[in-house]
C-alpha cells in the first residue's frame, strides 16, 4: 500500500508565518491529521483553504467552472503545540499559521 497523506512545511521568515500544506489522495477515506508544531511559538491569524471535488472524477468545464474550487476550511483546531483536523478524501489543504515569538 502506498501513503495517501503527502504533506510539507514552509516558514516565511521576512512575513512571520508557518505553512503546512496537507494531501489526502485516498479516494474514499477522511485523514485524521495531527502534526506537533513548535513548542516556543505562539499562532494566531490562522487560516486555511482547501482545494475539493466531491467525486475522484470531478472536474471543472467550460460551463461548470465551480466542480474543483478553492474554499476555505475550518475543520481543524490547534491544542497546545498540536494541529488536529480531518482532512476529506481527494483534498489538498493549506493551512497559514502567523507565528508570535
């Protein structure tokens, strides 16, 4: 079996922010997701988008432009220096954390 969760990890130093960016390339299967972030930061200004189709299948057409879309997401919550969401099946998540030393 292969991984279906792909994920990596980016800090803008000169913006002060954490990216994490999440796939779940399992066609059926939700991602229960938990990363430990930093202990000696502090996040606020947390926000996340998600790009999802509700089919493996789905796709955007010239007449259907809104099949595969970006959309914001707000299924996860930080506790303590833990990041915890589902991610849905199919789905790439980036999540923007703003980092306060």
């Amino acid at each position: 079996d292969l991984p279906h969760i792909s994920s990596t990890a980016s800090y803008n130093q000169d913006e002060n922010k954490l990216y994490i960016s999440i796939c779940n390339l399992h066609a059926q299967e939700l991602a229960d997701i938990s990363i430990m972030l930093p202990e000696s930061k502090n996040y606020t200004n947390i926000s996340a988008r998600i790009l999802y189709g509700d089919e493996i299948t789905s796709h955007n057409t010239k007449d259907d432009r809104e099949n595969v879309c970006i959309r914001t997401f707000s299924d996860f919550r930080i506790n303590a220096s833990e990041l915890i969401t589902m991610l849905p099946s199919k789905s790439v998540c980036t999540i923007e954390l703003r980092c306060n030393d």
